[in-house]
C-alpha cells in the first residue's frame, strides 16, 4: 500500500494552548480518510499542518515522500479552508478562472474543468453572478469547486458540506466517491456521523490528540458500539 501522508509525532501549541499532541497519522493513497471531532478539538489545525500552511512546534508531515512544508506540492493538492477565500467582487467563474490560472490552466482545458466543477456543485446557472450576492452555502460550494478545479491528486477538505442543503450534500459525497474510484486521495474533518460513516477510514480527534482510527467497521467492532456516536464516547470514556 503505498502512503499519501505519514504524520509523525506531531505537536503544536498557541501561547500556553497546545493544540496537538504527538499526532500519528497514515493516509493510504487513494482513499477517504475522515478526521472526526468537536470544534476546537485540532482538526483544522492538522489539515493546515498537511497542507503546509502551518508549522508544527515539534514532528514532521510527509506528503508524497516529500517533506512539508513544500512549494511543489501545491500543484497536487487541493485545499477547501473552513472560512471561504473568495473575491466578492468577481463572479463565481471569475473566481474559478483566477484559481485555475494559479495552475496554468488556459484554454479549451480551463473551459472544461470550469464546466466539469460547476457541475458537481450545482453552481451552473449561478457562475456569473457577482459573489457578493451569493448565499453562505453558495460560497461553500463555490470553495469546494475551486479546490477540485485543478484536478489535484490530493483534496484536503475542511468541513465541506457546512451549510450545504442535504440534496446537495449527498450529490457531493456521490462525487467524493467517485474521484476515490479514480484513485484520488481526500482527507476531510468534520463532525457528522452519517458523513464519517462514508470514509474508508477515520480518526476520532479530541482535545488536540487521536482517541483511535481505523475503518468505521473495525471501530465499532473494537469499542462493542451500534455507530460511530458510540464510538466516539467509548473512546473519549477510555481516554480519561
């Protein structure tokens, strides 16, 4: 099995806040990988880590046998932020163009991957309108088209679906899946249990540290639990 991502013993702290505590991850390539907890519990503070953004106090993140953080990586991941980076004053195609240039898409190849993104966000009819006018979960969406737009081998997600209606919501995951079929690697937070469910594997996160990880099924298996709510709070039980 050949690994996306190897955390090793990575910590990082705030001031007198330590936000992560010797984090041990593995992310197999081309696979769903969940991390899962409460707000304030690390997550955003791990993907950002990965994705390079950050730096750690302590350990290491290696991504594509490369140590982060590293310029050349970008080209290969795609990054959705929690808050939304967009230009309000351009319109949602504007914006997706701006981002793709970022990559060197130009042409018949830009056009398609615009078309092909807009698409899976449901954002077809809504591309020329300024941004500014946009709803919270048209922006949302719109961050998600941007993080796909490039094609990357790599998706880091940062609570995707948040405030993204429930049809849509599932016509996203729909797609999640199939771009793992074609081998792609994601790595999303968040902290709903139907979604966590979804990923071929996860990590219960809280209080900046991993309770476990595994598959759902090897989870529920291990802590004697119906779902994944229940494993979360065997877990955190066996944590104190």
């Amino acid at each position: 099995m050949n690994h996306m991502i190897r955390v090793k013993g990575l910590s990082k702290s705030f001031g007198k806040q330590r936000v992560l505590k010797d984090i041990e991850l593995t992310v197999a390539e081309g696979q769903i990988y969940g991390l899962i907890g409460p707000s304030g519990s690390g997550k955003t503070t791990l993907v950002k880590m990965i994705v390079g953004i950050d730096s750690p106090d302590s350990g290491t993140v290696t991504v594509m046998d490369k140590r982060v953080p590293d310029l050349g990586l970008l080209q290969d991941i795609g990054y959705m932020a929690q808050s939304d980076a967009l230009y309000l004053e351009l319109t949602g195609k504007e914006n997706l163009a701006f981002f793709a240039s970022l990559f060197n898409l130009k042409g018949s190849r830009l056009k398609e991957r615009i078309d092909y993104v807009a698409k899976i966000v449901d954002l077809e009819t809504s591309l020329n309108k300024k941004v500014a006018a946009y709803s919270g979960g048209m922006k949302r969406r719109l961050s998600l088209a941007i993080a796909l737009v490039h094609d990357p081998k790599l998706l880091i997600l940062d609570e995707p679906t948040v405030g993204i209606d429930p049809e849509l919501r599932q016509s996203v995951w729909q797609e999640l899946l199939e771009l793992m079929a074609q081998g792609k690697t994601i790595v999303l937070t968040t902290h709903v249990m139907d979604e966590a469910a979804k990923c071929e594997m996860i990590a219960l996160v809280r209080d900046g540290g991993i309770l476990a990880s595994g598959s759902p099924e090897e989870l529920k298996a291990k802590f004697g639990a119906s779902d994944l709510e229940g494993v979360f709070l065997a877990a955190g039980r066996g944590a104190k």
